[in-house]
C-alpha cells in the first residue's frame, strides 16, 4: 500500500471511530467504485476509464506536496477544512451557476505561490468523499506540473479531446490507484491553446465531464498574470481558489489578478506557507525564472 493509500485509510478509520462506526472497509479500485446517486436527476453512469495510472507517492513526497508521514494528519486535515467549505459552497450554489459550482480551479496571481501543491491535496481530499469522485484537471497547458506529479503527460488530454471534435472527453480520463480519485492530462501543447480553451467546443467538454452529478472537478490553471489561458478557463469553473504564497505576494498582484476574474461569487483565497504552520516547508514550490512555458513573466511583478 502506498503512502498516500496509507494516509487516506487512516483519515477513514480515524473519521469511523469518531463517529462510532465500525473501521469502513478497504477501498475498492477506482474503477469499480459506485457512489450513490445525490438527489435530482439521474446522474449519468459513470464510465469505466479506459487505463489507470499509479500515483507515486514517492514522487510526491520528494517533491513537497505530501508531507512525511508523522506530519501527514495535519496536512489532511488542513485541507479537510478547505474542502468542506468547497463542498458547502457547491451545494449551495445559486440555480445561475448550476453544475458548475463542482468545478473548482485553483489558480495564483504569480507562480511560484503553491497552486498545484493546492490542487492536488484537495483533489486527494475530496477521494475521501464515500458518495463522490474527485477529477483531477491539468489545465496548466503552459507548464502542466500535475502531470507531471502524477506521471501522466505521455498520456493524451484536454488539448487533445478539445481539438478532436469527435473524441469523447471520457475515453482521455485515467483512473489512478487511489479509490475515487480520477485525472485528466493537460494533453498535447499547441500554440493554440487558448484559442481551444475558450471555444465553444470547451463548454461542450466540460458539459459532458459534469454530466455525472456525483463528481467534483478540480481544474489547476496558470497563474492570472502570466498567461490568457487561466481567464478563458475561469469562465467554466463556479468556484475559484487563489492561492497566495504568505510574505511573498504583492498586494497589487492580487488585486489585478482578481480583477481580470470579474465581478462574480464563489471566490476565495488559500494562505499558504503560513510561517507559524507545523507544515511550513512542505509544499510544492515552483523554479520558473522569469519565464512561465514560453511566456516572459513580468518583471515589475515578479515577487523577489
């Protein structure tokens, strides 16, 4: 059992006996899990994916987005918190934001702040979940590190489904060894990326992703103030998590960024490597120099 199976397991048992339960029993591969079905509309039976990957928590771990072992219960419960607060937010939403409110995107104003840390813990987060899935999106087509955390970029993605009109975007979703936990490449890059990310055919894929109501989707984006892409992607998602590095992120770059996010709800902000934290240092930190992909980041808002 890995050490990300191991730390899940744990959180479960640990949530049984809190509660008086019996221990829950041992998860099941991801492609026969069956959660149950939320209220409404029959959700669209979930299709078994085509390949599964094996995350490897070593990668990981030496990469700082898992903690070691003896901190590993206060990372998972920091980003329980976290998404209870997405979950409320999702079953909440207003009847205008619909399905999209399971879409979460995680993005910065800068690299460098953590997001990819952030999205992938509260991905693993939300496989906890016993009646939901979790699909993990790589939509950092200008530097897809969660892919390449999770060793999927030889594996075809969204830019592939989105320029191939007839793909099925279900036949590119991995199922990994973590049970409910799912993930999406950024795909083949192509200088028409943002082009792909704000047509009407991205709509059409999202659509189809969020046709199974017992889904979250967390989407990692490029940072606002580098690249286009994040904006067009912005336009999908019902909730958006900032991520802003503690000490380090100039106010005025939270504000432009936040201000090419617009006038919307569900909005909300990640401190992270808070110096106080018993997890400070343990966090996947970004090494781009003073360029994002191959787009130059802007010196006069570059952090020192």
């Amino acid at each position: 059992m890995s050490l990300i199976e191991k730390a899940l397991e744990k959180m479960r048992a640990e949530s049984a006996a809190a509660a008086g339960q019996p221990p829950p029993k041992p998860a099941r591969p991801a492609a026969a899990a069956a959660p149950t079905a939320l209220p409404g509309p029959a959700a669209a039976p979930r299709r078994v994916p085509r390949q599964t990957v094996e995350i490897d928590s070593d990668t990981l771990l030496a990469a700082g987005v898992l903690a070691p072992e003896d901190k590993q219960h206060q990372q998972v419960s920091d980003y329980r918190h976290i998404k209870r607060q997405v979950m409320s937010l999702a079953a909440s939403a207003s009847i205008t934001v619909g399905a999209a409110s399971r879409v979460i995107m995680v993005t910065s104003a800068l690299p460098g702040e953590g997001k990819t840390f952030t999205a992938i813990n509260l991905a693993l987060s939300l496989a906890l979940e016993r009646d939901s899935s979790v699909l993990l999106i790589d939509g950092d087509v200008a530097k897809p590190n969660t892919s390449r955390l999770l060793n999927i970029e030889r594996y075809p993605g969204l830019l592939d489904a989105l320029a191939d009109e007839r793909a099925e975007v279900e036949d590119y979703v991995l199922g990994t060894n973590i049970n409910g936990l799912y993930a999406l490449s950024a795909g083949k890059v192509t200088d028409t990326a943002n082009e792909y990310l704000s047509s009407a055919r991205m709509a059409t894929i999202m659509e189809q992703l969020l046709a199974d109501r017992n889904r979250y989707i967390v989407l990692d984006t490029p940072p606002l103030l580098v690249t286009t892409e994040a904006a067009a992607l912005a336009n999908h998602a019902g909730q958006v998590l900032m991520v802003v590095r503690a000490d380090s992120t100039v106010q005025r770059a939270v504000l432009d960024a936040l201000h090419l996010l617009g006038e919307r709800e569900g909005i909300n902000m990640v401190l992270n490597r808070v110096t106080h934290t018993r997890l400070e240092g343990y966090y996947y930190g970004y090494s781009y120099g003073d360029r994002y992909g191959d787009t130059p980041v802007p010196k006069a808002l570059a952090h020192p």
